[in-house]
C-alpha cells in the first residue's frame, strides 16, 4: 500500500499519489465549509450543521493521517536553521494557521453537537464559527502555497 502511495500523483506536479490525495481531500473539505457556510446564510441550520459537522471530520483526519507526520519528520528538524527558507517559513505558518483552525472546528462541532461540558456551552458561537471558517480558508491557500513551493510542476 505505501508502494502504490509513493508513485507520482494525479495533479501534474511532482508530488506523490499520497500528496495529492491529501490536497485533494483538504479541498473537498474546504468546498464543504463553503456550502455549508452557504446553507446557514439560507437558514438551513440542520443541513448547515451536518455538512459542516462531515467537512470537520475529514479535515482532521486527513491533518492527522498525513499531516502531523510531515510536519514532525520533515519540516520540525529543520527549524530554526532553516526557517529563512520558503519552504520551511510556510510550512510552519501554515501549520500553526491549520492548528487553531482545527481545534475551533473540532469544539465548534462538540459544541454544536452538545458534546462539551455545561460550563463550555456559550450561546453566541457565531463569531467562532466564522473565525474558524476564516481559519481554515486561510490554512488552505496556505496550504496550497506550500504544495507549489514544494512540488513544482513536471
């Protein structure tokens, strides 16, 4: 299975089959914030719940699978030698970035879900939600910058 993961990929760069597949997963995700960003402007609140509640879960596991592995074997090691180089500056940035969007998406969810303590129940998540959103847009071109620095094209 890593064999066939490590062959080249699909996006015309020379990342492998593994990394495109994560960009392309971290993407779906993005576009299911949006509609459902797009379903609470509606007031479609349940749908809106539910796919943002799905885009969450595959943006964390895919973070989890592949990216926290990367960031610790490949960009960590190199930091703070390297950290003038645009590879690693992005990296991290976009880690950092990526992580609080994680973590407010993951407690939004909870949150939404009634899956928190009491004490951690506030009423008016809306301004998270939106910063979490914004986050996540934002860890995304992040995202994709570091992609293009790392995996020119063919």
């Amino acid at each position: 299975m890593v064999a066939f993961l490590e062959q080249p990929g699909f996006l015309g760069t020379t990342a492998s089959l593994a990394t495109d597949l994560t960009l392309s997963l971290i993407m779906i995700s993005i576009i299911l914030f949006a509609i459902g960003a797009w379903l609470a402007v509606k007031g479609r609140f349940k749908a809106h719940q539910r796919i943002q509640t799905v885009g969450v879960i595959l943006n964390t596991v895919v973070v989890l699978v592949t990216m926290v592995g990367a960031l610790i074997q490949y960009v960590l090691p190199e930091i703070p030698a390297r950290l003038s180089e645009s590879y690693y500056s992005l990296s991290l940035i976009h880690a950092i970035v990526g992580t609080i969007g994680v973590l407010l998406g993951v407690f939004i969810v909870l949150r939404t879900n009634n899956l928190v303590p009491k004490r951690w129940r506030f009423e008016n998540y809306l301004p998270v939600m939106r910063w979490a959103y914004a986050t996540y847009v934002l860890a995304a071109a992040l995202g994709v910058t570091v992609y293009l620095t790392a995996y020119p094209g063919r």
